[in-house]
C-alpha cells in the first residue's frame, strides 16, 4: 500500500487519481475508518455469549470478528454504533453504551 | 477470503466478505446488510452491473472502492441492457474459445427507483429475450441516495419529501407497485421476495436464482432507518413485522408455481408495523384500516394463488 493510496477524503486531491479514474485495488475501502461516526458502543460479555453469532450474521457494516476461541469481538475500527448486533443477540450478552468525546 | 463457513443449525454461512468494510452506508442500514448477505450467497465468480443509488454510492466512493468481484456502474435506464449485453458477451467469448467455459454469474442490483420506474423498459427487455441474469431489486421504498424521493415502490400513507405529508395530503396517494407481480408476467423460471430480516431464506433465494438458467428476479425488501425514520437498531424488527403483518410476504414462483415461504396463521395488524415508523407517524385510524383491508386483500390474492399448485 503506498502512501498515495492512503489518502482519502479532504486529502486526496485531483493529482492523486489514477488516469482514467481507475481503481486499482479490490476492497480498499477496507482502508476507511467508520468507527468515527459512532455515537454509542457495543460491548459484549463474554460470560453470556454463547457463541450463536447472531451479532456477526446480522452487523450491516462487517463490523463483528470471528476469533479463534469462536467467540465474537466488536471491531471499533469500522463500528457505526447502530445497535443491530445488541438487539438481535437472544442471549442479552450485548450492551450499547454511550460514546464520550476525547 | 479464506473460504470458511459458521454454522447456523443446518446453515453454513461463508466468512468471505464481497463487499468490504468501510463502506458508507448509513447507521443501520437494512440495505446494506441485505447486500452483503446477497454478496455471499453470489460468491465470487460473478459479474455485477449497478444502477446509480444508495449501494453504488456507498460502495464506490473514488478513490477506493468496497468490491472485490468485478463490478460496473450503470445508468438508470440502462441495468437490464448492460447485463444482457455481458451476458451475450461472455457466451459469445467461450463459443469462440476467447476465454476458458466456466459459470460466470451475471447480475444485476438497483433500487426500487432504479427497478421499478426508471429501468423498467431495459429490465422487461433483458426478460423477454430470455438472458441469463439474475436481477436483485433493493427495495428501500424511495429514492434514497437522493433524498427520499417518492418512487412507484413508495407505499401508501408514507411521508416522502416530494410527497409530503401535512394538511391537505397523508404522503403517497398510491398503493405501492407490484415489481415482483411484474415480473411473474414475464413469465420467467425464478421470481421471489426476500428480507435479510430472514438471512438463510435471502441467501437460499439469491443462490437459487443465480443457478437458474434464464432471467431470475429477486425482490429484496431493505429497511432504511434514515428514509423510514426509525431508530437505528431496528432494521431487523421492522423487515420481520413486514412479513408477519403481511405487508411484504415471502414468496417464491418457480416457473410459473407459487410457494408462500412464511405463512402465519393469523397476520399481525399492519399498526404493528407502521407505529415505529416517523414516515407513517401521521397516519390517523381511518388510514390506517384502509391499510389493513388493502394488506387483507393482496395477502387473500397471494394465498390463492399458492392455493392453485397446491398438492
Ligand atoms: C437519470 C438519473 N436521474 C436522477 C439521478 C439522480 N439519482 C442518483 S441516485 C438516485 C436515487 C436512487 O433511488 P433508488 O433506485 O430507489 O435507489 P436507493 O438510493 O433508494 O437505494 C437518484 C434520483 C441519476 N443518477 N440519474
Ligand atoms: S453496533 Fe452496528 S455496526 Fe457496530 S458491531 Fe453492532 S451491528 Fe455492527
Ligand atoms: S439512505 Fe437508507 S438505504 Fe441509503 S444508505 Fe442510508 S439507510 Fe441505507
Ligand atoms: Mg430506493
């Protein structure tokens, strides 16, 4: 990954397009941070999961990680916050709580 | 991609993402996650053509992108013509030994806009001649991307901001249009409806349509907390009271037989499903029973016709 292809947003000006406004690598949105829109966080207990993946099946933005063990982490790196994962965990293992200014 | 399953009861369900992360769906987004799972029920050797909206815009914002199966923008109009014409293509490559023979799935996604006004013609055109495509409809009710503009998908009662509600109008004057219904006349092998409320029928239905040889249709309902105003946790919920009431059924029609895939035995009232929605917060009684009688009489329509190929 060059430095050039990490630019995105207010630092990527028209001399950083590829000619012809080709995108030259497959998935690199992956390189864009989402976790900053966040206003609220999931947390899970891992003493109530278990293990169902639930939370992973139904994460809008592929924001839950399978890990070794087969438990389930939260990835903040792209986390939204929406909630989705808490509500359709049966097992109440998920809570939000509230995001607080750095 | 590394090509492993988690298993769901009898489930098994790819960890292979399609559409990476970083993607700039809205909090929530019940579009978003039906993609996804649609994506992994497609796997990785398709060609996808997509129409301008919310799923081209969040997944292509220059300079990066989220695909990582070939991919290409289309107009409005166009979708149905563009994948005919690489379908033709690549079966006219491999007939002339151009490129290897293999199972290239070519597909189709757009929205309700895109699908059901706009690209109507070039879809209709794309059925009648019999190509083989499969043609996902991400229907979010409205022109989204944009906005929330009314689109024929927009269903009755709901506040758009080109259809408002207030004094003198409840919103949307028109019963939604039946996208799925129109594309049974076509009278082609596949045609279903699908919610990622219900992920293992969705992803089931996408695989089964991108097998079948010949035009397929799915219809994907896609909650949208930011057009529907709901809270962004919901998007589940809503997609399950969608079925349950009755509003959007699970159907299948393979060639020609209808099969209901959810039957309740007694629907939910329709206020279930419109009370948690700001799009519907307007609605006074007497709409809303108008509702419930029209959701009756589709849903009656609808179990007759699975009546007719039973047993
Ligand atoms: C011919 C044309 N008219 C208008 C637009 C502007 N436009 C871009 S996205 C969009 C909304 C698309 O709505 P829909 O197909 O329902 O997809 P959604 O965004 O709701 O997922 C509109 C109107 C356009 N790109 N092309
Ligand atoms: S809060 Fe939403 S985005 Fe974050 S992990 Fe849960 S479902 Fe995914
Ligand atoms: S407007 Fe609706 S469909 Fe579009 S990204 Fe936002 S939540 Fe999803
Ligand atoms: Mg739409």
């Amino acid at each position: 990954m060059t430095e050039k292809r990490l630019k995105t947003g207010p630092d990527f000006i028209w001399r950083d397009m590829e000619v012809g406004n080709i995108v030259t690598e497959a998935g690199s949105a992956a390189l864009r941070r989402t976790g900053d829109w966040r206003s609220q966080r999931p947390i899970i207990d891992k003493e109530r999961c278990n293990k169902c993946g639930l939370c992973w099946l139904y994460c809008p933005d592929v924001a839950i990680k399978l890990l070794e063990d087969g438990y389930y982490e939260t990835d903040l790196f792209y986390c939204k916050g929406c909630g989705i994962c808490a509500k359709v965990c049966t097992r109440e293992a998920i809570t939000m709580i509230e995001e607080e200014e750095e | 991609m590394d090509g492993k399953f988690i298993k769901f009861g009898k489930n098994l369900v790819t960890t292979d993402e399609f559409v990476a992360e970083g993607h700039s769906f809205c909090v929530g987004c019940g579009e978003a996650l039906a993609l996804r799972l649609a994506c992994k029920a497609l796997g990785k050797d398709v060609i996808i053509a997509n129409a301008t909206g919310c799923i081209e815009i969040c997944t292509s914002p220059l300079p990066v992108t989220s695909w990582r199966v070939p991919w290409i923008h289309t107009l409005f109009e166009n979708t149905g013509a563009e994948i005919s014409g690489i379908e033709a293509g690549l079966k006219i490559l491999m007939k002339k030994g151009k490129m290897p023979e293999r199972d290239i799935k070519c597909v189709a996604v757009a929205g309700d806009g895109g699908t059901s006004d706009i690209g109507m013609q070039a879809l209709s055109g794309a059925f009648e001649r019999k190509h083989d495509f499969l043609y996902l409809c991400f229907d979010n009710e409205a022109y989204m991307n944009t906005g929330i503009q009314r689109s024929s998908a927009t269903p009755y009662g709901a506040s758009t901001t080109t259809a408002p509600a207030g004094k003198l109008s409840i919103g949307q004057t028109t019963w939604k249009k039946n996208m799925a219904e129109i594309a049974v006349a076509h009278d082609i092998p596949y045609v279903a409806t699908a919610c990622p409320s219900y992920p293992f029928d969705l992803i089931n239905k996408v695989k089964k349509g991108g097998e079948v040889k010949g035009p397929a249709y799915v219809h994907i309902f896609s909650p949208c907390p930011t057009g529907w105003r709901y809270p962004t946790d919901l998007a589940i919920e809503i997609g399950r009271l969608a079925v349950e009431t009755g509003i959007f059924p699970l159907y299948e029609v393979e060639n020609g037989r209808y099969k209901l895939n959810i039957d309740r035995p007694k629907l939910r009232p329709v206020e279930e499903y419109l009370k948690p929605q700001g799009r519907f917060r307007h609605l006074l009684d007497g709409e809303i029973a108008k509702i419930q009688e029209h959701v009756n009489e589709e849903y009656a329509k609808l179990k007759a016709k699975v009546a007719c190929f039973a047993a």
